[in-house]
C-alpha cells in the first residue's frame, strides 16, 4: 500500500494526467459534436431535428445512469483495465453510430458510447488525483479535464466542420480514431494502480449513505444548473448582440471554452493551495455576478465577449475542486464512484437546465429573465458549500489523505 500523499514520489503524474486529458478530449468531443450535426443526422436518417436531438438526451441520460453503476461493478479492477475497457467500449458505439443504417440502432449505439464515456472520464480524474497525490490533487484533475474543455473549444468545432464537409458518419470515425490510440498508449504507459482493492462492495457503496457527500453532489447539482441555463440559449440570451449571425454565436462558444481551459486550470492551482471549497465559493459568487452584469451585456457584442470570457473562466473553476472536495470524502476503494456520482449529477443539472430554460422561455418571453434565475442558482450553490465547511473540512490540503492506493502488476 502507497500512501496518495506520496504516490507523486512513486511515479510521475503529470504524463500520465495528460495521457488521461488525451482520452477525455475524445469523449468530450463526442459528447459536444452530436449537437451541431444534427440537421445533416436527421436528413440522413428520415427523421425530424427533434428526433435527431433524443441522441443528445439519451447519451446524457445514459451517461448519468450508468455512471455510478459501472463504477461500482469495476470497483476492485486496476485503473489501467477500466481506462482501456471504457475506450474500446467507447470506441465500439462510436463504430456502430457511424455504420447504423437507421435512427434505432444509432439510438442504441449512443448508449453504448455513454458507457464508455461514463467509465472513463470519471475513472480519469480519480486515477490522475492517486497518482498525484494529496499535494497536487488538484492540478491533476484539472489537467484531465483540459481535455474537456479544449473538446469544447476546438473538438467539437473539427468534428462539426469535418461532418458539414464529407458527413456525420466521418464524424463518428474521427472520434473513434482519437479514442483508439490513446486505449492503445494508455495500455502500454500507464502505471498499474488499484483504488482500495480490499475494501469490500459494501464499503465501496457507503459513500451513498454519506450526508457529506450528498451536500458535494447538491452543490454540484445547483451550481451546473446555473452554468448551463444561459449556455444552453446562449443564441437567445445574447441574441440583441449577435444579430441572428451563427458565426458571431460561434466565437462565444469559442471565447468560453478558450476561457474555460485557463480558468479550470488556474482552479486546479489555487484548489491546491487555499483548498476547493474556497475556490468553489468565490467561482459560484463570481458567476453570479457575472451573470447579473450579462443583463446589460446583451446588447453589445463586444460586451458579450467580455462577459462569456468571463463566465467561462468561473464555469470550468469548478469542476476540478468538486471532483477534489469529493475524492477527500471517499473511504479506501470508493473514489471512482464518488467521481462518477458527481459527473451522474452534472449530466442531470444539464438536462434539467435545458427542461427549466424551456420553461422560462416560455414564462417570461425572454432569454434575458433566465440571467437572474442562473445568478440565484449559483448563489445557493455559494451558500451550500460555504455550510459544509465543517462537514468536508477534509478537503484542505494540509488535512491526511482520504483513501490508500495500491500499486501491482497485473
């Protein structure tokens, strides 16, 4: 048994952290690109656009659902057997979307690639954190999820330009061509650990119980509520600046998730040195402001930028500390399911943000009322984690580390 405080001494975490971004770069671009391809899906597959669109809901569903389950069903697997497994799983669904002669096998494929995705990218951060080590927890999990967001910032627009040129099934081979070769690297380079292999499924499962953890996952829940309520219709909150001009729409989702890498990364560093709770506090009130002061910024493009920049910045802050205050609150053997129960819990707030933006929509008539409705979101998110303090006071870097891992050999 190694201690996590010393695995950073053991091995070198910060390749195989950037091997992990490889990985979740490919999944995030599948996730993300399905959305811009949809026109071309449902002309190829003689259906409507809102058809088409259930292929985005069904992964986000299945990626919740099944999250936490798979987790707990490879919980005594090395890391290495997991991250390789869940890209040729991943890679599997992608190959039957991109040959699926009709929309209910390409429906069916998109579960298949949830699966992967959801026992990889939580699987990702946790491995990244053990190998890192208590002191640099942080930084780990945030490089992981670089992957995530230049997926946003630059997979996502590739695929859809690629799918726009030569189709949508191009598309699903090109992710599939960016999962498989890490599989093939990750199999060969990663170090061979185990989280907590002798706590038993019971332990394992015990964090469900934990009234700590649930306040991780509420704070969770709330703040990613916020976060995508003016994502989602970011064409109409900001349609007065944008003018109905999709590539001006283009460069704010571009400026978000150029900001969103810098600032995930600034949060991994600062979540290392004040701890995450605090950097959650200040990323959860910043975008309440940010968002309150994007009610005059609708008008102005320029403004807009200003204020998208800045709201992607304070967004991707807050996913690394999460997943960092989570992992501190798992007992040996349970840091993949807490990780996984935390990305079930994101996929969740983003599919009730877009069912209460709908609903606001038609509420209020306006993109510009969901502002208020997401700033009141995130402060709550702000007020709930700053209540927990005491409960996952374990999260400050200085504290023991929360769970044992393991090295061996295959």
């Amino acid at each position: 048994m190694t201690d996590p405080a010393d695995a950073s001494l053991a091995a070198p975490w910060g390749p195989a952290a950037t091997l992990l971004a490889l990985g979740t770069f490919a999944v995030g671009t599948d996730a993300f690109v399905i959305a811009g391809l949809l026109p071309d899906i449902a002309g190829s597959l003689h259906v409507d656009v809102a058809a088409a669109g259930q292929l985005v809901s069904v992964f986000a569903l299945a990626y919740a659902v099944l999250s936490p389950v798979l987790a707990a069903l490879t919980g005594t697997w090395s890391r290495r057997t997991v991250l390789v497994t869940a890209l040729l799983v991943f890679g599997v669904g992608n190959v039957v979307t991109a040959v699926a002669p009709g929309y209910g096998l390409v429906l069916a494929s998109r579960v298949i690639a949830a699966a992967g995705a959801a026992m990889f990218t939580p699987n990702a951060g946790a491995t990244a954190a053990a190998l890192a080590g208590e002191r640099h927890r942080g930084r780990a999990i945030a490089i992981v999820t670089v992957g995530l967001t230049a997926s946003l910032a630059l997979g996502a627009p590739l695929g859809t330009a690629l799918g726009d040129a030569i189709g949508w099934r191009a598309t699903m081979w090109f992710v599939t061509a960016l999962a498989v070769p890490v599989a093939a690297v990750i199999a060969l380079r990663l170090p061979e650990i185990r989280l907590g292999t002798a706590a038993g499924l019971r332990r394992r499962l015990s964090p469900l119980t934990d009234r700590r953890v649930a306040g991780v996952l509420a704070c969770t829940l709330l703040a990613f509520v916020g976060v995508y309520l003016p994502y989602t219709y970011i064409s109409s909150v900001f349609a007065p600046a944008v003018g109905g001009h999709g590539a001006r729409v283009s460069l704010l989702l571009l400026v978000f998730g150029v900001a969103g890498t810098a600032g995930n990364l600034m949060a991994g560093h600062l979540a290392d040195r004040y701890g995450p709770r605090k950097v959650v506090i200040t990323a959860t009130l910043g975008l309440a402001a940010v968002f309150l002061a994007m009610l005059e910024a609708r008008g102005s493009f320029a403004a807009a930028l200003v204020s998208v920049a800045f709201c992607g910045v304070a967004s991707w802050s807050l996913t690394a500390p999460q997943q960092q205050r989570i992992i501190a609150l798992a007992p040996a053997g349970s840091e993949s399911l807490v990780v996984s129960l935390n990305a079930a819990v994101l996929y969740l707030a983003v599919s009730l943000s877009s069912a209460l933006g709908a609903v606001g929509l038609k509420a209020f008539g306006s993109a510009g009322h969901l502002l208020p409705v997401a700033a009141a979101f995130a402060v709550s998110a702000a007020g709930l984690a700053w209540i927990s303090g005491r409960a996952d006071g374990r999260t400050a870097p200085a504290e023991p580390p929360a769970a044992p891992v393991s090295s061996a050999a295959e």
